[in-house]
C-alpha cells in the first residue's frame, strides 16, 4: 500500500478531529475521500503530508512513517491544497522553475515542458501567476504537485473553479495519472467521485463510515447514487 493509516487521532485542545480511523490506498487506483465541512478530511491530509502531527497512531507513505521520515514522505508526495498557494507575481514557468529547484531535478526545462503540455498551460507559460484566471491558477498548483514525478498524489478540490471544458480536461489527468500513481482525491461533488475514482472512504465527525469499492458500496445500497449513499450515511 503507498498510503497506510492505521487508528489515526488527532486532538485539538478538547476537540477530537478525527477518532482512530484507518484506511489505505494503493498504486493505480484513485481514492475518493469524502465528509461533510468539518468532518476531518483535511486534518487528515495535513497529517499524511507531514504538515501537522498526529496525537496518536500511525500514518506511512510509500513505507515511510510520516513522523520520523517526514523528508522522504515529502519526495514521494505531491499535494494540492484547497486553497492553493501561489506567488502570484512570478511568472507560470518561473514558479515550475523554482518548484523543480527546490525538488533538486536534474533535467529542469525537460520536465518543465512535460508538465505544461500535461497541465495544458502551453498557452499561459509566460504570463504571470496573478493574471491568470481561477481555473488556469488551480492547473499551475497541479503542475507544483506533479513537477517531481511523485509516486503519491493528495488533491484537495482540485477541480474547483473550472469551466466544464477545463474540468473534463483535468478529470481526465487525474485519470491519466491514477494508472500509475495513488491519487487520494477529496471533493464535496460527488459526480467527480462517479466518474473517476475506484473507491471511497467516507468520514463524518472524524469517524469513517463507509470505505470500500465505489462499485460495492452502490451494490450494498441498492445501486442509488453516491449522493444519496453519502446523505443516509452521513445523517445524525
């Protein structure tokens, strides 16, 4: 398993975000991971991307604990964010530039060309990151997640702010590149989850409540929508 939870737990002051919770992802297959706002999604991605740490239990990525190998967590990791971080007065190739720099990549301008032609931002590479529009900014926070060919990508929202062209564009990426990576995606649109990932993790006040194949847990329901799954599963 590139990715691996086991009873994690994570207390804020006397808030329990999330409650020893376990799941696991694996290489070629894309994890929809799914909650209602505050439910412990992102608590529980900061963790695996070594941003905060855990109060108790144990998180690894590509073998590596998360707490005492967080360097090499980090080389085998890519993350998008929610709100994506970028400087805004720098130019599209620049910021892949320093990106790639910080990464130590050999082949710099090699890689830097793959991943625009990847991204589809061809056409925008040398204008600044703060003229760009939403939906062409979220495809340059996709290109910093996957400039260093990580074999782990966490995405937060990714298709958030995207026309419907741009999103098909960029549903079909993150496809492209769950055949031989493990994608671990969260979205609150559960036709995104339909249409690109393999299985589910569903978690609701910092406990999961369904995680198993997206194709299983429509069956167990009695094939209704994964909207109407998350609902019932995720009331009270």
């Amino acid at each position: 398993m590139s990715v691996k939870v086991e009873q994690l737990t994570k207390i804020y002051g006397e808030q329990k975000a999330i409650d020893a919770i376990s799941f696991s992802a694996e290489p070629g297959k894309i994890l929809g991971f799914l909650g209602p706002n505050g439910a412990g999604k992102s608590t529980t991605m900061k963790i695996v991307s070594c941003f905060i740490p855990p109060t108790s239990g144990k998180a690894s990525l590509c073998g590596y604990d998360v707490t005492e190998h967080p360097l090499e967590v980090r080389r085998n990791l890519g993350y998008l964010p929610e709100h994506n971080p970028l400087y805004l007065d720098m130019y599209v190739k620049e910021t892949l530039s320093f990106i790639a720099n910080i990464h130590g990549l050999s082949n710099v301008k090699g890689r830097i060309d793959k991943v625009i032609e990847l991204t589809g931002l061809g056409l925008e590479q040398h204008k600044k990151v703060g003229a760009l529009s939403k939906g062409y900014r979220q495809r340059v926070g996709l290109a910093q997640a996957i400039i260093h060919d990580p074999q782990v990508l966490i995405l937060d929202e990714p298709t958030s702010g995207l026309d419907p062209n741009q999103l098909i564009e960029v549903r079909s990426l993150i496809k492209e590149l769950g055949k031989t990576k493990t994608v671990i995606l969260s979205t609150h649109i559960m036709q995104e989850v339909e249409a690109i990932c393999d299985s589910v993790v569903i978690i609701n006040r910092g406990r999961i409540v369904a995680d198993s194949m997206l194709s299983e847990l429509r069956q167990k329901f009695s094939n209704q929508s994964l909207e109407q799954v998350f609902l019932q599963v995720t009331r009270g």
